[in-house]
C-alpha cells in the first residue's frame, strides 16, 4: 500500500458532514459511540436514516471521510481495491485513496502492477473503506480509466523524494529473486537522483479514477440490523435506496 502521508482530498473542501458532528455524543451515524450508554441498541441509537443522508454521495463521504480523520483512525484514506482478471478471478488489495469529488475517487500505482492489468481488461471495480472502529464501512463501484501523464505528475512530484526513487526501483507485481535486487536498485537511483534533485515520473507510473455509479454507506446496528443506504445513478440524478441487512 502506498504509505504517502497525504490526506485525501487535501485542498479540497470536505463537504458536509452528516448532522450532529464528529463530537457530539454518539456521532452522526456512529450507532450511539463506542461502548458505554450509547452502545449500539441502547435507545441514543441513531443509526442511519434517509432525513441524515447528504443530497449526494460524495458530500456524504466526504462527512464520513472527515469524521473518521477525526476519530484517529489510523490511513482512514485506506480502501480496498477489487479488481476481477481476464480469467475472471477476483483479486484485492490496499490502496490509499489520494483525492476524490464528483468526477470519482484518485488512487496512483505502477502501471504495470496486477491491478493496472486487470483494469486495461476489465475497467469495473470496488472500492471498500473499513472503519471498524466506528462500525462503518463505505462501498463505491464504478468503471476505472488511467489519468492522464499531465493529470499524475503533480501529485508524484508532492510525494516524498524516497517515494519517488521507490516507483522507478519496483516494477511492481514482478517476481525478484530477493529483498537485495530490489535494495541495490534503490542505492543506484539515489546516486542517480541524491536528495534536492528532480526525479521525473516514470512513464510506467500514474494516477487512476473511478468513476462511481453505486455508493452504499454501512452503519452497524444491534442485533446485526445494520443500516444500509445506497446511492444509485440514474440519469442525472442520485436515487437512495435502504438494503436489508
């Protein structure tokens, strides 16, 4: 997983947050906090209804995004990244989300990684943000398409300058024959390019968004009657639809 520590979305406003905030007792959504009287199924309960919901599926996010940044979740930009084979084989893995707004959800890898083939061939994917600690988790599917060179370079060129080498050094999801192949790649490139130089971004590197259709928030509830509300493009339009548990 990229370790970057820079938050999504960062220059971005983050949109509105659900009603109530991220300090009032229980939280917006959060089942009533963690333990103690506001345990989920005690009466403070409030769950997640459709009056709590944002017009839109990003400004919702963005509120829950900022409430779990808030809570100290550690990489709460972290998702879950599923993409399906050429075979047909699912295949996960972590991912940091870097940005995101209407036109989708930014992540950056190495084009050549098993994700990126997977995407060239089939471009539909999943993205999941687990927020255990405040029984959360947000689901958004949609088709992926690569950043442009133009698109990528500001943010490579942001990232921290061990980071940079670290994309020319691994052609990520190759084999190696050990941890010193990858080690003596890293030790060349910092004599190519010592600290305070420019490193151009490699042309195998870039920045990938997926576009959402669907986007389901999970609010975990008692009794496992969790709440479950999904945003669904319809024309031009958001349709919310509740889902049984």
């Amino acid at each position: 997983m990229d370790t970057d520590s820079h938050p999504s979305g960062a220059g971005q406003p983050a949109g509105p947050a659900a009603p109530g905030g991220p300090d009032a007792p229980g939280g917006p959504g959060v089942a009533g906090g963690l333990g103690g009287p506001g345990a989920p199924g005690a009466p403070s309960d409030p769950g997640l209804h459709e009056a709590m919901l944002a017009p839109d599926p990003v400004a919702q996010f963005s509120g829950w995004l900022a409430e779990a940044a808030a809570a100290g979740l550690p990489e709460p930009n972290a998702m879950v990244l599923s993409t399906v084979t050429g075979s047909g084989r699912p295949r996960a893995r972590s991912v940091l989300l870097k940005s995101h707004g209407h036109d989708g959800f930014v992540f950056y890898t190495n084009r050549t990684s098993a994700k990126a083939q997977d995407l060239s061939g089939n471009p539909w994917a999943s993205l999941l943000f687990p927020w255990y600690a405040l029984r959360r988790q947000v689901i958004i599917q949609g088709a992926v398409s690569p950043l442009s060179e133009d698109e990528s370079e500001p943010y490579f060129h942001s990232r921290p300058h061990g980071s940079q080498l670290g994309a020319w050094a691994s052609r990520q999801s190759s084999v190696i024959g050990s941890r010193a192949v990858l080690d003596e790649r890293y030790a060349r490139l910092e004599q190519r390019w010592p600290e305070d130089t420019v490193v151009p971004m490699p042309s195998f590197w870039g920045g990938y968004r997926l576009r959402h259709d669907v986007v389901e928030f999970w609010q975990g509830r008692a009794n496992r009657l969790h709440d479950r509300l999904r945003y669904r493009r319809q024309g031009t339009h958001w349709v919310v639809e509740r889902l049984a548990p």
